[in-house]
C-alpha cells in the first residue's frame, strides 16, 4: 500500500505530512503548469499575427472612402467628412 493510500500513513505506523505535492497534486500543477504554457503560446501568436492592431472595419471603410475619391463618386470635402468620422 502506498502513503496515499493509507491516509498519509506509512505502513510501519510512521505518519507522514502529504504536503501539496503528495496524492497527485504535483500532477495537478504539472498539468496547470503546461496549460499556463500553452495558453501564453497561443496569446502571443495571436497578438504577433496581428500586426499590433485591431481592425474594426474603419480602415476597410476608409480605404473604400479613398477608392471613391479617386473615382470622382465623393468630393474632398465629402471626403474629409468621411476621414473626421473614421478616424479616432
């Protein structure tokens, strides 16, 4: 029989103090411990794709604003318009 088994006893009658890593909780953090990891993988490959910034649909919609302007459909103060309104 093991310590854990016993109620943290020995089998000769010897107690023994089962700390947070006796009885599987050096599994538990183990296992905690590789989530934390993989967590913080995935949040910086995310933020690095990213290129630093959110895309909101304001650049889309700005981007679209300029291509209309240079087709003549929106005049520059239409545009200015536009730019006052999509830029933070």
């Amino acid at each position: 029989m093991t310590a854990c088994s016993l109620g943290g006893r020995r089998a000769r009658g010897v107690t023994v103090m089962m700390g947070m890593m006796g009885c599987g909780g050096g599994m538990l953090l183990s296992l905690l411990l590789w989530v934390a990891v993989i967590a913080a993988v995935v949040y910086l490959v995310v933020r690095l794709t990213r290129d630093g910034r959110r895309d909101d649909g304001r650049d889309r919609a700005w981007q679209l604003a300029r291509e209309r302007f240079a087709r003549g459909e929106i005049t520059g103060e239409e545009l200015d318009d536009l730019e006052r309104r999509l830029r933070p």
